[in-house]
C-alpha cells in the first residue's frame, strides 16, 4: 500500500476516560503538531539532510542508517528528541543503542514527557478503541494493545477470556515493564498475565529472551486458557504457543471463508491449530482435511475438533505443506476448496522476491488440487509483501495455470488490528477469497 505524504494537522486533545475492558470514551493522543526548535533538555538525535519526510507523517521507526549522530552512547531506553538538520524538533521517543532500529518514536510534540502516564494512557485508549468496533465478551478473544497502530511501538496485547497474554517486542519499552503490566492487570482485572520476548526479538533489541513469563495467576499452572470464538470452545497455550499464544488477527476471516465453504470437501494447508478448518467444519463444511508441519498444533487442532463435536468431519496430517500438496496432486486428489495460511515468507524487504515465489508455488499447488468452480482462500502475513503484489502474484499463478482466478473478497485482518496510517507496515494481513474457473 502507497500514502502521500502531507504535513501533518494540529490534533485536538480529547477528554480522558478511565480504564475498561467494557469502554469509554477515547482519551488524548497529545500528537498535536511541534515544528519549533527543541528546547528541552533531551539529548537530540540528529538527521541525516532529507531523512525528515516519513517522521512528519508520523511514521514511529527511525533506524541508525537515518541519523548524523546514532545515540550509541545513550542508555537504552532513555527518552531523545529526534530533530532535523537545522535543529528543529520533530518527534519525541526512545532510543535503542542495541537495535539498529535506533529510535522508536512516541510524541510528536514537545510537551509530551514520555513515561508512565503516557503508557496508562495510550493502553486505556487501546481499549476503549476496541469498543468502538466491537462489544465486550467476557469469554471471548481480542487483541486489546496492537504496537503502532495504537501508538505504543513495541507493545502487544492480547486477551483470552481474563488471562492476558503480552509480547515486548522492543527493548526500550522493558523500562517501564513493571508499571505496564500493573496497569494492564488494573484496568482489565487480569487472572494472570504471561509475558512473552521471543529469541529473535531478545536478539536485535539487546534484551534477555523470555518464554511465557507468569506475572500473575490465581490457579499457578501450565494449563490452557479456555475462551470461545466464532461459536467455538477453544484453548490457548500461552506459555507454549506462538507469539501470545494464539492469532487474532484471522477469526474475522475464518468466519467469512466459512460462508463459501458449505457442503464442499476443503483442505486448509498450514491450519496450525485448525482456525479456519474448525469454523468451516461447524458451519457446514462436509470434510475438512487439515495439514501442517508442527506435531503439536495439529494435536491442538485435532483436540479442539473433538472438544466441539466435529472429529468426524475433521482429518490432520503431519508434513512439510509443499511435499504434501505435490503428493496429493500426484494421486489425483481434488478438493472444492483450499485454504492456504503460511507463516510469514517475508521478514525484511531483502526476502520479498524470495517470499513472492513461495507464495507463487504454493498458491499453484493449490489451484492444481482445485475443480472448475472451485474455492481458493489464500493469504499472507508478511507485511513486506504488499497487497499489489500479492494480487498480481495471483495474476502469474492463473496464467501458467491458464485458470481464470476471480476475487470474491478482498480482506484484511479483524477490527481490533487497525491500521496506522502513518505506518503503512501495519497493513499486514492479506485474506483474498477467490473462485478459480
């Protein structure tokens, strides 16, 4: 996705409205628009001649590579000011000597302080934001705290029932872990909350790796939380699983396939712990058969299937999808539908062409297992891979296939993983529901 880029308007400051999972009225952002010359007594951080343009439309990344002087001899987590070359301000953040993504960017005004009334605060508009596009469900899932896109850069939330799960993801933000984490248990009345920093994380940002941290519990075990979703009685590892536990961003998505995919035979490649195969089964699907390379998301699928009554629509298969998909069209198998969910293809910009041609081979063994008339619900969480290029990726499959390929619906992820505009990366999600002639 491409924006222009304007200069920013002055935002007006909104009233503030106290914590709720239930909602309030959305608080202040304080990004009112600065373009003075710093006066604070923040170390500045110096930009290199043009580098300006994506902090005015409030982009919250600014890397080493873009800065005169890096801050290396700054501690991490230490609030700057990042000005242009003639000294003016342009944003407020913190710094990271350890990460080459060296400023992570917070106010763009130079009255914000940056610290823990700014963290109570964006965390309760997060929350409030989630009513606005959705009730409170007490046994159900969402993902309260969304990084850039609610403007807290390195911090996500997600909820399952009254257990949280939290992933730090930038390095500067563990200064102020204890107090975010209270206010979360505060403002949402937690039964526990499990923190999570994974290995790669740990890696670029200079911090030490946690899995599945236990900062509160009632009931101190390793058990999965319970919670339901789209009709369905789920778990979800915490500690174990991925990132926080689960992923959100799809249920929307799997509600939706599901309509397309009544009475019709569907093989959900890369089904994980059966999202999109377990809603389709419970709204009609006639067979699901599901695959997957992880031996123990697919005993979490096949548990979930049994849990819900839909074990006798439901196979799992363990294996590598690309060796699988070859064998089945080798043996002739056809499916009315196809669900392809892989993991992310694509971590920096240098592996888009790598991640396209995966993307390619695989959404073409997909249409090679597809009759005329058949359903293709395909997708990619690679934010690198941009929506264009995915869909003209598509294009390149129909024509060595020399199948027509039509878009019923072109999505994206649910309602409580908005976009920031000003972050064009946080429009991850590509969902396309296509029929294949």
């Amino acid at each position: 996705m491409r924006f222009v880029i304007l200069p920013p308007p002055q935002a007006g400051v909104l009233p503030a409205a106290a914590p709720s999972f239930t909602g309030a009225a959305p608080v202040s952002d304080n990004l009112a628009s600065d373009d003075s010359v710093s006066e604070s007594n923040l170390p500045q951080l110096r930009l290199k001649p043009g580098r300006q343009f994506p902090f005015l439309s409030r982009h919250p990344w600014v890397h080493a590579h873009a800065l005169v002087t890096d801050g290396a001899e700054l501690q991490i987590g230490q609030a700057v000011d990042l000005v242009d070359m003639d000294g003016n301000f342009l944003a407020r953040g913190l710094v990271n000597p350890n990460s080459r993504l060296r400023v992570r960017l917070y106010s763009y005004d130079s009255r914000t302080e940056i610290g823990e009334a700014l963290w109570k605060e964006r965390i309760d508009a997060a929350i409030a934001r989630r009513r606005l596009t959705g009730t409170f469900d007490p046994q159900g899932a969402e993902r309260l705290v969304f990084s850039e896109s609610d403007l807290i850069s390195g911090l996500i939330v997600d909820r399952y029932a009254d257990s949280l799960g939290v992933q730090f993801t930038a390095g500067a933000l563990m200064n102020w872990r204890q107090a975010i984490l209270e206010h979360l248990r505060h403002s949402c009345d937690a039964r526990q909350i499990v923190v999570r920093v994974d290995e790669k994380t740990a890696k670029y940002e200079g911090v030490e790796p946690e899995s599945g941290t236990l900062e509160i519990d009632t009931a101190p075990d390793s058990e999965p939380v319970a919670y339901r979703q789209n009709d369905l009685d789920l778990t979800v590892d915490l500690v174990g699983g991925q990132k926080t536990g689960g992923y959100l961003d799809q249920r929307a998505n799997h509600a939706a396939a599901a309509g397309y995919l009544v009475g019709r035979r569907v093989l959900d490649v890369c089904c994980y712990t059966g999202g999109f195969g377990l809603v389709a089964a419970k709204r009609g699907a006639s067979e699901i058969v599901g695959i997957d390379s992880s031996a123990p998301a697919i005993a979490a699928a096949q548990a979930s299937a049994q849990r819900n009554g839909l074990s006798d629509r439901m196979r799992f298969e363990q294996g590598d999808c690309f060796d699988l998909l070859k064998r089945m069209k080798g043996e002739g198998q056809t499916f009315d539908a196809v669900v392809l969910d892989p993991p992310r293809f694509a971590g920096s910009r240098h592996q888009v062409d790598q991640a396209l041609r995966a993307y390619r081979r695989l959404n073409r063994s997909a249409v090679e297992l597809l009759p005329v008339g058949g359903i293709l619900v395909t997708c990619s969480c690679s934010g690198r891979v941009s929506r264009s290029d995915f869909l003209n990726m598509l294009v390149e499959v129909g024509r060595r296939c020399e199948r027509d390929i039509i878009v019923l619906e072109n999505r994206g992820p649910s309602p409580d993983h908005p976009l920031a505009v000003g972050c064009p990366e946080s429009d991850y999600l590509k969902c396309v529901i296509a029929q294949v002639m």
